[in-house]
C-alpha cells in the first residue's frame, strides 16, 4: 500500500517479485492514481476500502505492506480486524511527532493569519499546498488522526522497516512503534523516507525471509 502522492507503481517491483510465490494485490488508494476520490474522506474510510478488497477477494491470512500512508492504513485496520496476519510498516505515518518550536511557530503564524482574514494559502507542508477542495480536506483528516493510542491494540505479527536518515517520519518513530506494538521487530535500513527505494535489495531479501517464516 503505497504513501501519500503515490499509485501501483510505488511498489510494482516488489510486487511483480513477490507474485512469483504469493497471491498479492497492489492498489491505488482513493484520490490517486487510477482511482476516483468520492468525496472527503478520513483515515477509517480508506481502511474500510481495503477491507472491502479483502472480502471481495475471499483473502485470508493477509500481510498489509504499508509505505508512510499506508502504514497508517495499515496499523488502523490491524488494530481493528481479525483478519491481518501479519503488517510490515516502512517508514509509516500516524504517529504524533514529538513537540517543536519550529512547527509550533508554523502553527501559530497560521493560526494568527486565519485570526486577522489574511492569506493563508502560502501555509502547511508541500504536499498541502498541492492539493484542493475535498482532497485538501482529506488531507487534513488523515495528518490530524493519530494512532498513537492504537499500538497496544495490535496484535500480529509487526515488522517495522524504517530509513535510519529518514526526516519525514524520523527514526524516533520506528522506535516508538515497536515499543508500543507488543510483536513486533524493528530493522534499519542506511536510507531516507523510501528506504525501501534507496535499499531495495535488500528490503527484498528482508521480505523473503520474513514471509517464509510466517508464511509456513
């Protein structure tokens, strides 16, 4: 399941190795890609989206492939759904980043523009500034939803793939997540956000050996 601005083709090459020995399915996510948005939506509609792909495929012991918003997806319906074997979150969202001046400033310079009717639009992250309209607001919805509470809920198997230099969802993070998800493994990899890009080989070799463990 591909991140925020990404399509099928995310992860096309993971895909095409893995379907040489497993049943896997690759999907865009509401708004990108192929795929129509139906209007504003929030995180439990896009997890209710792949639970829909789950039952009309007849799935059963699923392992959930998440890149940053699709981890979220991921962990939300994990927490959720007794159908989820197994999640593999790499460099995942949905966690509360840890207080900074600097977004607080950010925050607070917004804020004080919205107070006094100035402009705004040049405020909020990149891939804010790209969007509009209903994908503007599912935005919102999706970066304000944190899942920090939703960890002690999940309870299958959890491996966490992360980028030791990632800035977009920091190594703090990963630690977090298997501190907070009881079953769960940790690796670093020597890449950024995409470390499953900037590594690839071996997020392969990481993959085949996790799934031939629980996939006996």
């Amino acid at each position: 399941m591909h991140g925020w601005g990404g399509s099928i083709d995310s992860f096309r090459g993971a895909f095409e190795h893995f379907s040489l020995k497993y049943r896997c399915c690759a999907l865009d996510f509401y708004g990108f890609g192929d795929s129509e948005l139906p209007g504003e939506l929030t995180l439990d509609d896009y997890a209710k989206g792949v639970e829909e792909l789950i039952e009309h495929y007849s799935m059963r012991d699923v392992v959930l492939v998440g890149h940053s918003f699709g981890g979220r997806v991921a962990m939300l319906l994990a927490a959720h759904s007794d159908k989820i074997k197994s999640i593999v979150l790499v460099d995942s969202a949905g966690l509360k980043p840890r207080f900074s001046v600097k977004r607080f400033c950010r925050k607070l310079r917004y804020r004080l523009k919205k107070a006094l009717k100035m402009d705004t639009s040049n405020c909020g992250s990149p891939d804010y500034k790209l969007l509009s309209g209903e994908m503007r607001s599912t935005f919102k919805n999706v970066v304000n939803f944190y899942l920090d509470s939703y960890l002690k809920d999940i309870k299958c198997d959890t491996l966490i793939i992360w980028g030791n230099r990632d800035r977009d969802t920091p190594p703090y993070m990963a630690k977090r997540l298997h501190r907070g998800i009881y079953n769960s493994g940790l690796i670093f990899l020597k890449g950024g956000h995409y470390s499953y890009l900037d590594c690839y080989a071996q997020f392969l070799a990481i993959l085949d050996s996790y799934f031939n463990d629980i996939c006996k």
